[in-house]
C-alpha cells in the first residue's frame, strides 16, 4: 500500500481540530503586496485573478451541459426491448431512439485555474444533485473545489436525472426503499445491523419525515436500471466518452459508481490523473448481508465474476473467461468487527493499466461498508495496485456515515480530498 504517513500527517493537522470553514479562512487580500516594478507587472488584461479560496461571491467564467456517450438505435434492436401495444401515438417498431447517454453540467472558475479539472460520479439511486448543495443548505463540493480552482464536471449517471429513462429499452427499474434509506443512511444508529452502525452521528438533522433535511434528501432519490450488468457498462462508457472530449481529469466515484472507476482507469489510463474512491462498491467477489449480532454478516448470493465487478476488467496473465479467476476466502478476518474477506488465490493475476494513476479510498467510521473497505483494497494490493486508504476517524472526524457529501463533516472530507490530491498530483495547489 502507498505510505499514507505525510498525508496523514497534513490532514490530521487540518481536520482535526475542524477543517476550516470558507469564511475562516484568511483571505488573499490580507498578504501584503509583492513589490513590483512598473516594467515587472504584468498588462491588465493578462493578469489572473487569484483563486476564491475565502467566501463570497463565487464567480464563473462559463457554465454549461452536454451530453457524452450513448448511441442510436431501431427500438427492435435495442438491448432488453420489450414489443409494446400502442395506438399510434407511441413507439411503433422500427422507432429510432438514442440510448446510453449521460448528461454532464460543468462550471469553470474565473481566475487561476488547476491544472486538471475533476469530474464528480454520484452513488446508487441518486443524481448529480448530491454535490451541488447538502440537504441541509451548506454549499456542496461542487462550490468547494471551484473555490479551489477545479473545473467542476458533475454527471447524471445514464438512466438517471437529466439522462433520460427509456423503459422500453433500460427495463425495470430499482429504487431504495424509505428502510433502506434509514438503516444505511441517515438513522443506521437506531438499526445497528452492523457493529460500526451505533457510532453514526453526522447525519443533518433528526434523518425523520418532516425534518426539512431529511425531507429534502429522501426527495432526491430517483430510480435506476435493475439490470447492474447494463448499467454499469453503460456508465463506463459514457464517462471513457467524457474524458476523451474533456482530456485527463481528477475522476470522484461513490458507493454503487466505485464498479466504474475501475475498469475506467484500465480504459483510460492516460486519462485518469487520479481516482478518488469514496468506499467504492463492494465487497470484492460476493457481496454481504447484515443480519445485527451476534452473527453480523452472510455471504449475498451470486459472485462478481471479475473479483471487483460484474464487467470485464483486464488482467495479466490474461484471462480466457472470468473463470481463470480462482477466489477463497480468509478464514479469519482481521477483527470480529470486519467480514472475512474474499480474494484471489495463489498466484494471483495482476491489474494492469494503473501505474498512473494514483488511487484514494476513503473510509467513513459507521457506514455499512465499514466492515469490508479493507477486502477491497485487499484484493487490489494482492493483483499490484496500491492505493492510499485513510479512514476518517484517523484524521479527526469520526462518526461519519457512507454519504460524506450529505453529512455534517462533508467539507472536512472534501479538504482530505484535496490535501491528497496537492500532495500526490503535480500541478495540483
């Protein structure tokens, strides 16, 4: 694994006593003036205005949206198309639709910009909306990192938000439940389905019906495709699509979006300056159900037939069929408190296509995937990718859940974000 140990260092010096907030900050009029000379200082109009770090009025050069992947197609051909009755009025067969795009709203600060810009993925059942505002009304990491300088890409995964659905040919649909949303989210506290669950305390709010926050989250879930395998693809696609027009970018997964940060940096190594995995989709191989004490945790049915995802991923020596990969599981985990982790056997094959770009797992103190984050940086150490893992509470601010966008300490999350990024980037300030 990566030494964390300077990066640690930082954080902890900046988080732990709070990160600061934008209007604690010092401002850059407060340093006093360089000297310069009339000849040194540069012509008005090609001087750069600073970076807006302190608060006040965040000023945009440009803003728009776009769409980036996806194809078009005659309904009948159309992957999962059902035939549907119609009386004229609706599809017929031979109808022409496009399908698999994802919509991309951007925002480029005025003023000095980074050198590369990062690109926001949402989680499972949610919309882009998740980092433009929390649900409590803080500004959200898109007005962050533009503070900072970052041009800001945030996406509506296919078949979500502003990416239109298409039943006839995405299919049905899942939705998180309102107990799902409580006993992952917002009141894991109350259920304690898994031993980290009684530590959660950041959530907005009393995370109840009729707390405008609450209220105000629960509202932004949308549908998404039952058919993961379709899904996911689709997604890897589109957002391979968005860095071939925007070039090499800072790419930002959550939760359910972590199965495409993956295969993306196999598909775009060049591309992806840096992968920042907020506790990315798993566990590796099979998935966990929580069952509350004693026993806590099962094996899900089913496996991940890539080890990391349900979609190809390339592997040295390389595969002939997913079957090449040969799984076994630890027979003890590392505490009671975690799962017993899957991973490859022996002589595991490697992950290629990641040397360059450097990889960020972070880990929040109480959220459902606390007890296996490990086994997904686990298997990735085991096949030759060796990524930073920080958990919060080590860098003082414990208590958080899995929605470190939405919760209380979701600025101080950003700020390790970006302390990792200026130590491991260059051209990152």
């Amino acid at each position: 694994m990566r030494s964390a140990r300077n990066f640690l260092l930082v954080s902890a010096a900046a988080l732990a006593l709070g990160a600061c907030s934008e209007a604690e900050t010092p401002t850059l009029a407060e340093a006093p003036p360089a000297e310069t000379t009339a000849a040194e200082a540069p012509a008005p109009a090609e001087e750069a205005a600073p970076r807006m770090i302190e608060g006040g009025p965040l000023m945009i050069a440009e803003q728009g949206y776009f769409y980036v992947g996806g194809e078009y197609t005659d309904i009948p051909t159309a992957p999962n198309m059902q035939p549907v009755e119609t009386d004229g009025s609706l599809e017929q067969p031979g109808s022409t639709r496009y399908f698999g795009q994802m919509y991309v709203e951007y925002q480029l600060p005025a003023g000095e910009q980074q050198a590369y810009p990062i690109v926001l993925v949402h989680g499972g059942s949610r919309t882009g909306a998740d980092y433009i505002m929390t649900p409590d009304g803080r500004p959200g990491w898109r007005d962050f990192f533009l503070r900072r300088g970052y041009p800001v890409y945030i996406v509506d995964q296919v078949a979500r938000g502003r990416s239109p659905y298409i039943d006839n040919i995405y299919g049905e649909q899942r939705y998180q439940t309102y107990d799902f949303v409580q006993q992952r989210f917002a009141a894991s506290e109350e259920y304690k389905l898994w031993p980290q669950a009684e530590l959660h305390n950041r959530w907005p709010g009393t995370a109840k019906p009729g707390d405008p926050a609450f209220d105000n989250y629960y509202a932004g879930g949308t549908g998404s495709m039952a058919n993961r395998e379709m899904q996911t693809q689709m997604n890897i696609d589109a957002l391979a699509a968005l860095l071939d027009r925007i070039g090499p970018a800072i790419v930002v997964v959550h939760s359910q979006s972590g199965a495409y940060g993956w295969p993306l940096v196999q598909a775009r190594p060049d591309l992806v300056k840096a992968l920042i995995a907020l506790e990315p989709s798993g566990p590796p191989v099979r998935n966990v159900n929580f069952r509350g004490a004693p026993n806590w945790f099962e094996d899900a049915e089913g496996i991940k037939p890539w080890g990391l995802t349900i979609t190809p991923m390339t592997y040295e020596p390389a595969l002939t069929s997913p079957d090449d990969l040969q799984f076994v599981q630890e027979e003890v985990a590392d505490d009671p408190e975690k799962v017993r982790c899957w991973l490859q056997g022996d002589a595991p094959r490697q992950l290629p296509g990641f040397e360059n770009s450097p990889i960020l797992i972070v880990e929040s103190e109480s959220s459902f995937y606390a007890p296996y984050n490990q086994c997904t940086v686990k298997y990735l150490e085991q096949a030759g990718v060796h990524p930073t893992y920080v958990r919060t509470q080590d860098v003082g601010f414990p208590g958080g859940g899995h929605m470190f966008m939405v919760e209380l300490d979701s600025e101080a999350v950003a700020q390790l974000m970006q302390n990792w990024l200026v130590e491991t980037i260059d051209g990152i300030e």
